[in-house]
C-alpha cells in the first residue's frame, strides 16, 4: 500500500472499498433487495443480530424477518412500494430473528436504479433499537403512571401555572377543592384563587417572584373556592426548569386543611383557657392566704374601733376620727372582697331570682350614685326567665359596672341596662372558651362612653389593669365582675368601639324554678340576748375582739382557741346556745367536724361559722353548703348582732318544728333526746311545688326524700323508715287519702300531713284508719305548717 497524490493507493477500486465497509459494519444489518423483494446480499451486521448467516437467506424473500401479523397486513409489500412511490420507506417495528425471538427494528428501505433510471432493486438498512425502545416505553409508562396518579390524586390540588402565573393543566384533586372544573381555569391566571385583600397587596405576584428566586414558595392562608367560601389553604410552588436550565413555569401543590386549622384554632383557645384557669387558681390561692389574715387584722381593728366609738360618742373630734378609721376598714374589707371574688372564692349565697324585678329595684340607687349627668334608662323583656344567682353580688356587680361606665362618659352620658333571654349555641360555645350551650339570662350594661381600644380588650378583665388615670380605680372592678360571673358558671363578653361607647353582657344559666323570696336583713333592729354562745378562734386578737362586742350586746361568752378546745367544752356538759367558730383553725379536728359532733352532742345547739376566707369547708363548688350560715370578716357590729339573731330564731323554728310532729308520733317521747334529724318523706306530682316544698322543709334541718306519685311513695316507704309522710292530697296516679291509708298498714305510727287545696273529706273509718294524720290547706308557709300542728313561733 502506497501514498500518492495524497492518496492511498490499497489496490483496490472504489467498488471494493465500499463493498467491505459495509461487508463489515456489525451494528446495521445492511442488504440488498431485487425489484421483488428477494434478498441477494448480506452483511456481518444483519447475520449478528438476525442470526443468519448469508447461504441461509440470500435467494430468500426479506418478507422472512416480519411477523406473522405484519405479513398477513401485507407490510413487506407496502414497504417496497412506498419506497417506490415516495423515494423512501422509513419505520420502527417488531421483527423476527432466526430462532423465533423477537426485537425492535429500525427500518430504511431506498430504491436502487441505474444509471438509466432503471429499477435495479432496493437497500435496506436495519437497526436492532430494542434497548431504546424499551426505555422509550419505560419513560412512556413512568410518565403516564405518574399522569394517572397526578389525575388520581383528590386530597391535593396539582397543576402547572405558566411563568406568567397561567394554568396549564388540571387536576381532580384542585376540581374537587376549587369547585372548578379544567375548561373553566386552564389559560386564566391562578390569582383569582386569592382573597380580594391578598391579591391587592400583590401576594400571587410575590409568591411567584420568591419560588423563582429560591426555587420555592410556601405557605398557609385563605382561598377562595367558585362559589365564593373560604378554605385555609397550605400552598407549595416550586419553579419548573428543563434540561437547558431554562425556566419553564411552576408546579403548585395545594391542600385544604381548614380542619387542621380550626382544630388548632380550637387547641390554642383550651390552652389558653387553661392558662387562664391555672393563673386563676393561682390567684385565688394567693388572694385566699392574703385574704385571710388580712382580714382577721381588718376584724380586730374595726372590732375595736366600734367599742371605741360608743366611748366617744359624745367627743366630736375623737368621734370623727374614730369614723375615718372605720371608713378605711370598710375600704379595706372591700378589696379583700374584690380579690376574692376575682379569684372565684368569695361564698355565695344563691337564690333563684327574677333580674327584670332586681334591676328595676335599684334605679334609685343609681341614680344617687352615679349623679346627674348620667342618664339611666333600665329595659326588661316580657316573660323573663329566672336564674340562680347570690342577689347582693348582682347588684355589686351591676353598680361595679355602673360606675366604670360613668368614669369612662367623664360623668355625662347615657347608661342602658337591659335585660332579656338568650341562648346561647353550639358554635357560639365552640368560639368562646368557658361557657355551655344552653339557656341564659343576659344582663348587658351599655354606655355612650370614651370605648375600650382593641389592644386592650383582652386585658381590661386581669386584676389591678385600669385604663383610668393614676389613682382614679383600682383596677379590680370588671375583675370582680368577671370572677363572680364565672363562679356563678355564666358568661360575660366585652363590646366596645372607641369613642362610641361599651357593652359588657352577662350571661347567667336559666333555672325553671319560681323566684325566691328575699329577706330584708338589715331592716331588722340591732339587738342582743341573753344567751351563751361559745366562741371558737384561733387568732388571740380577733377572739378577744369578737368576745367584748357579743358582751356588749348582752350574750354570755364562752372562748376555746381551737376546735379541739371548744369540744372539750361542748362534751362538759355546759349549756350552749350557739356555736361561733372560725372555720380555718390550726389542728386535727376540722371545724365542719366540730359542729357536727357539737349537733350530735347537743341537737339544739346552733351554728354560726365565721371565716375571712373559707378554703373549702364549707363553700363547695362557689357556694355555701346547704343549711349553713357564714358571717363573713371583717363583719360589723350591726352585722354579728342581725346575724346571731337570725340563726338562734332559726334554730329554735326547727326545734318547735321538730318537737311538735314528734309529739304525734307513738314511738317517740315528747322532747325527745335522739339527735337525729326527723325523716320526712314528701310527695308532690308538681315539679315546681316539690322544689320549693322541698327547700322549705329542709331549711328546718329535716332529713327529706322526695317521690312524684303514690306508686314510688310507697316502694320507698318499704325500703326505708320514714317518720313523717307529707303529701298532697291529689297525686298523678292515686289520692294522697288513698296513699296515706296504705303507709298506715307498711308502717303503723306514721305520722302524716295532707296538704289541699280545699278542706279534706275524711271520713269516720279513714280517721279511724289514720290516728296521726294532719291535714294543711293551701297555699301554705312554715307558719301556717307549724300552727296547724299546734306550735307557736
């Protein structure tokens, strides 16, 4: 082999050269056809990967390497004559190698003509893309699987917005949270998912902006479905690039998770009412302690500064002072009360109670108090239900609020309360913490004051905060408020706008029972008596104190520095008429202890507590226990002297009371000794009756059962001893005749009361039958109970 003219000089012609090039090219099959399809060269490529060798198919039709299908759709001959037609015949598909398998061809078939233009046969050029064909087919599948699970996907929406926030595809998942379908938003801007507020701060624009500078965007909020509510939305978009790097769109991926919001909504207001809780008790417990000895020291001063006014009531100057001094135990009695009834521990005294009557009762105190310049306008709605609620902490509350309302109108304007119905519901209950859906009693004070700023509204309730100037209030008036409200288990809610006034409502659970009536204390005189009342106390100070003013209202005083101490007197057998103890004293025996055993020691012997804080002994739940009566510290000398009356009246009520009916009962002995309390079983087919009966009778310290009808009357009176049956002569199921004669024969020596409204018709064989019966005409009142059985109060 030579080099000539730049040439190389193998020996062979140019025909030679190009026949073994393509002789051998092993990736081709490269071959000749005749003008009829029949194969007349070979090459080493078409014998790799065919699997013939040339003496195996040359002579043979090229029809040979196609499948059964393709020959019988005649492809081989369409080939040729496409070929023919347009020059060139190219396409991909199945063929068949010599051992049956199959594999994916590339396929080129060009006619060959002569110089002449003669048709001299055909190349054909095959290529096994098998491998390509199948990662072709992988990447196909891979992309529709992920298309179908795009599709599939309906918890999330998925779609692709254009560079210019345009969408361009759609998917179930954003159909089912937008309510759009694909023709609807395909092509328009994704911004008409967005608040009108958020689209005109430009937040689509920005959110672009940040996923293509960062390569991603997220973040939660409020978007608008197609028909116009609102969904909290949690939103990723991250920018799309190709291979060359070029920025092609977005991918956004929305899901709704209202419901994930509205739950945390709803765990971040318990948690937050439990805070609020936990610093509540906090306070209480501190305020409790505080309240205390503060008012133990409040007590002996203002114990003493009373004795002393009486032995200067004839000196002006040293009378004056000794007024001063008083006005400032009054001052400082009355915040030991508002921090106890912010912490929710003040003792209340409930009573059911129609507020339309109360607040109409205390226009004219209003008036007084809040001056001239304060117009007072009071409304209460017809058929207005009751509520159980302590009488006296309304009325502070409602003047607390009253005065607040004139400091904030500077002492002009207008002040409404109101009174109505309300209920409350399930999604008003779910939005504010603390309160119950159900019936209420709303009260709301209004005024055309200076307003609350909304900064401050959610701190205008915490002790000692004032948005008066310095020394203008303590700041523990709306907490007080707020305090009793919740103890009371009502509501209490703040509107307020500044510059066009407050409302604070107050909403306070409905009871269907008839209204209490309300006695008059302070209109009693300020007496004493003769009687011995033991003083238990722990404090050396406020005992001494508390013995000089019962001595000096005439009562001889017995002392014990402890319960354990005022049991040692009880058990000596000394007569006593009352019992005055401190409820938090030091040592094992607890007082609630003490006056039990005392009550069981001496039946009618009674029982006056007295605390400046009472923990739980005897305050359960806010209010006082049943039965119980409290005077709480620092107490006045008008107030103990009202006070020891009202008990000591009461207690010899239940002694007649209890005397008179044992009289009538064969197997007890007139002025009996038991220290039971006498067990009365009441009957009464009216609910409301029954509850107020009910309450009647146990004031008077009787061990009351209750029954609706004749039927479980009499269960009961089998499976329980009774002495006393009382019941209404006209019952759902039977007469209370009917029911007395069938007690008689369960327990012979029953006593029974029958109560009617007209006179009862007992005839001779029925008062033969009944020989303790005492018939009571309606309506009645424990006067009218106790003369019919022949006692006198």
């Amino acid at each position: 082999m030579t080099l000539e003219d730049g040439r190389i000089n193998d020996g062979l012609t140019d025909a030679e050269r190009f026949e073994l090039l393509v002789s051998n090219v092993s990736d081709y099959a490269i071959y000749m056809l005749n003008p009829n399809g029949f194969i007349n060269s070979w090459n080493a490529g078409a014998q790799r990967f065919k699997g013939y060798v040339a003496s195996e198919v040359i002579g043979q039709h090229f029809s040979l390497f196609y499948t059964e299908e393709d020959r019988a759709a005649g492809k081989p001959a369409r080939a040729l004559a496409t070929a023919l037609a347009e020059g060139k015949y190219e396409a991909e598909g199945w063929r068949v190698r010599k051992d049956g398998t199959r594999f994916w061809a590339s396929v080129v078939v060009d006619p060959i003509r002569a110089a002449d233009g003669r048709l001299v046969g055909f190349a054909k050029i095959t290529r096994d893309i098998t491998e390509r064909k199948a990662a072709q087919d992988a990447l196909r599948e891979s992309e529709d699987r992920f298309r179908l699970l795009v599709q599939g996907v309906t918890d999330y929406a998925i779609y692709m917005i254009s560079p210019s926030g345009e969408i361009t595809n759609w998917n179930a998942g954003a159909e089912r949270i937008k309510g759009y379908t694909r023709d609807e938003v395909v092509g328009t801007n994704f911004a008409r998912f967005y608040t009108e507020e958020d689209r005109a701060r430009g937040l689509p624009a920005r959110a672009l902006a940040l996923a293509a500078k960062e390569g991603r965007f997220e973040k939660e909020g409020w978007r608008v479905r197609k028909d116009g509510t609102t969904f909290w939305a949690h939103v990723i978009i991250d920018a799309i690039y190709d291979d060359a790097g070029k920025h092609v769109g977005f991918a956004k991926v929305t899901r709704d998770i209202t419901e994930r919001k509205q739950a945390a909504d709803a765990l971040e207001r318990a948690n937050a009412a439990l805070f609020q809780s936990q610093k509540m008790e906090a306070i209480g417990n501190l305020t409790g302690g505080v309240a205390h000895d503060f008012n133990n020291l409040l007590q002996v001063i203002g114990g003493n500064l009373q004795l002393l006014a009486q032995d200067v009531a004839d000196m002006a100057a040293p009378a004056q002072r000794v007024r001063n001094a008083l006005a400032g135990v009054a001052r400082g009695a009355k915040l030991t009360a508002q921090l106890l009834a912010f912490g929710r521990r003040q003792p209340l005294e409930p009573r059911v109670v129609n507020l339309g009557r109360l607040v109409r009762g205390l226009d004219d105190m209003l008036r007084r108090a809040l001056g001239d310049g304060i117009e007072v306008e009071t409304l209460a709605s017809g058929g207005l239900w009751n509520t159980f609620v302590d009488p006296f902490q309304v009325e502070h509350a409602i003047l607390n609020l009253a005065i607040n309302a004139r400091d904030a109108m500077d002492g002009h304007g207008r002040l409404t309360i109101e009174v109505g119905n309300a209920s409350l519901d399930d999604i008003y209950a779910a939005n504010n913490a603390e309160v119950a859906a159900g019936q209420y009693v709303m009260l709301a004070v209004t005024d055309t004051g200076a307003g609350i700023p909304p900064e401050l509204i959610g701190r205008i309730l915490e002790p000692f905060f004032t948005t008066k100037s310095e020394g203008k209030g303590s700041g523990l008036g709306l907490s007080m408020v707020y305090g009793f409200v919740k103890q009371s288990a009502g509501h209490l809610k703040i509107y307020s706008e500044v510059s066009h006034g407050t409302t604070v409502r107050i909403y306070l659970p409905r009871v269907k029972r008839e209204e209490d009536s309300i006695a008059e204390l302070n209109a009693s005189p300020v007496v004493g008596g003769r009687e011995t009342i033991l003083v238990a106390e722990d404090d050396e100070d406020v005992r001494d104190t508390a013995v000089a003013l019962l001595r000096d209202l005439g009562y001889r005083v017995l002392t014990a520095k402890d319960a354990a101490a005022a049991l040692a007197i009880i058990e000596s057998g000394v007569h006593l008429d009352l019992l005055f103890t401190d409820i938090v004293m030091p040592g094992s025996l607890r007082t609630p202890e003490l006056a039990r055993i005392a009550r069981e020691r001496m039946p009618r012997i009674a029982v006056l507590f007295t605390s400046g804080y009472t923990e739980n002994a005897v305050v359960h739940a806010g209010r006082l226990d049943e039965g119980v009566q409290l005077l709480s510290k620092p107490y006045s000398r008008e107030a103990l002297a009202r006070k020891i009356r009202l008990v000591l009246h009461n207690q010899r009520q239940r002694d007649t009371l209890h005397g008179a009916l044992f009289e009538r009962l064969p197997s007890q002995a007139a002025g009996s000794a038991d220290p039971r309390p006498l067990r009365v079983l009441l009957v009464e087919g009216d609910d409301l009756l029954r509850a107020s009966t009910l309450e009647t009778l146990r004031s008077l310290g009787l061990d009351i059962a209750e029954a609706a009808d004749g039927a479980s009357a009499l269960q009961m009176l089998e499976r329980r001893a009774f002495d006393v049956l009382f019941t209404d002569v006209k019952l759902p199921d039977i007469s209370g005749i009917d029911l007395a004669l069938g007690a008689s024969r369960i327990c012979p020596g029953l006593g029974i009361v029958v109560a009617s409204d007209a006179d009862v018709p007992l005839g001779a064989e029925q008062r033969a039958a009944l020989p303790n019966v005492v018939t009571l005409r309606k309506p009645y009142d424990v006067e009218d109970l106790c003369r019919k059985l022949g006692m006198r109060l």
